[in-house]
C-alpha cells in the first residue's frame, strides 16, 4: 500500500463541558475529554476489570459551537477524525507532548430524554451529525418522511 490512514474512531462518554477559544477572524475550537471503557476479566482472581481511556478531542468552528451548545458532561457521543501530536514547552523548558483527537465527525447517541436540562440547554438533538458532513441531519422533518419509503 503506497498511502497511509490516519482515521479514528470512538464511541464514549464526555468527561466534562465544552470549552470554548475564540480567535480573531470569528474562528473557534471546543476542547473535552472522552473517556472509553474496556472491560476483561481477570482469570487469576475471576473478577471484572474496568479501565478507562480519555481522550482529548478538538472540534473547530461551527462544529465547536454545536457540541457547546447540546453535550453535556456525561453524554455519549461518537467521535470520528485523526490523531495529532503537539509539542510545548512547560515553565522549566521541558519539551511536553499532547495527542488529540482532531475530530472531523460525530453523531450525538445520548436521547434527549436521558440528559439533564440546563437553563441553556432545555432541546438536546439525540443524533446529530456536524452540518458540513452530514446535511440532512439537520434538515426539516419533512425530508425524513421522504426517506422512509426506502427498502433499507
């Protein structure tokens, strides 16, 4: 294979609220953590074992200002896009490195009668792509009903 892949893939639960950045130009991007279980059981002891991985994931723009509005610390959400590596510096000029998960696409899987009205937040879409990837997610009712004479 000559080209390479660098896609990810989660299905998790959000470790707190968006936070937001806004730059000049009216850009933006929204920072949370995700947290994926993974679950085994040990054969020594015979009991269940439960680990949890966070993630950073990065949305930018209209996509940030979507999940700030509708995710709620808790929520399910799965996360497509890439992983990448920034390198800083900390106060003593150490070399740090962070990985994030610069997401490209998610879809909202918490029901809107499972989450927890905020005084910002009394509509939560229970299944939301970001606009650009996936338009009719966002569409009116009324296409949906045209959808359904489809055989799948």
């Amino acid at each position: 294979m000559s080209g390479t892949l660098n896609k990810v893939m989660l299905i998790g639960h959000t470790g707190d609220e968006v936070k937001m950045h806004y730059f000049e130009g009216g850009n933006c991007i929204g920072r949370f953590p995700l947290a994926t279980n993974d679950s085994y059981m040990n054969k020594s002891t015979g009991e269940r074992v439960t680990t949890t991985e966070w993630h950073n994931i990065v949305v930018r723009n209209k996509a940030a200002e979507i999940c700030e509005k509708y995710l709620n610390k808790g929520d399910k959400i799965y996360i497509e896009g890439r992983l990448k590596t920034r390198k800083w510096q900390d106060e003593q000029g150490k070399d740090r490195y962070s990985t994030e998960i610069q997401c490209t696409d998610f879809t909202f899987l918490t029901p809107k009668n499972e989450t927890q009205p905020t005084e910002s937040n009394t509509q939560h879409p229970s299944n939301m792509s970001t606009p650009a990837a996936n338009p009719q997610a966002v569409s009116s009712s009324t296409q949906q009903t045209e959808d359904d004479d489809l055989p799948f």
